[in-house]
C-alpha cells in the first residue's frame, strides 16, 4: 500500500480475484517455497558432503533427498505457474478501451 493509504493506480493489487484463484496463488507461492528450500538443502547437504566427507551410513541415504525434492518440486511448480498465468490473462484487444490506443 502507499504511504498515504491509497493503493497505486498500477499495482496488481487492486483487481479483484476469485476465491480460486487466491487459493491458486497460494498454492504457487507454497509450491515455489518448497522449491527454493529444497534446493537450498540440496546445495548445503552437497558442501557438507564435498567438505567435511561424513562417514556415517545414514548420510549417504540423506544427502540426495533434497535433490530428489527438487527435481520433484521443478515440473509442479512450473505447471501451476503456468496455470496461475493463464487465469490472469489481461483482456483481448477488442475489449480495451479507446484512450489506450493513443501512447504518449
């Protein structure tokens, strides 16, 4: 919101969304967290596993987890953007009103 408690004329945030596509949204903010903390476990369990060469049995079962993750989180992420994408799609040329055809 801007300083005076108006929100700017530009910002996405003043259309109104459906239910859906909130919980879409949120799905794709959730879905897009998951991915960046897996893939920044991934990127730790490798430096661990590069520098300090645990020995225990355990580790070589952990480490590749997040990677798993990740590789899983990828294409879930990617379709649901595409999805969230597609919903917010701005209307089509027919339907603008006339004062935008005329650029500055």
């Amino acid at each position: 919101m801007h300083a005076l408690g108006r929100r700017m004329p530009c910002s996405g945030s003043t259309r109104r969304h459906s239910p859906a596509t909130h919980r879409l949204t949120l799905t794709v903010r959730g879905a897009g967290r998951l991915l960046c903390c897996s893939l920044a476990a991934g990127m730790t369990t490798a430096a661990l596993d590069l520098l300090l060469e645990p020995q225990a049995g355990w580790w070589r079962t952990l480490w590749p987890l997040p990677w798993f993750l990740t590789c899983l989180t990828v294409p879930a992420w990617a379709v649901l953007r595409a999805r969230e994408k597609a919903t917010q799609r701005p209307p089509g040329e027919d339907t603008l009103p006339d004062h935008w055809d005329q650029a500055a």
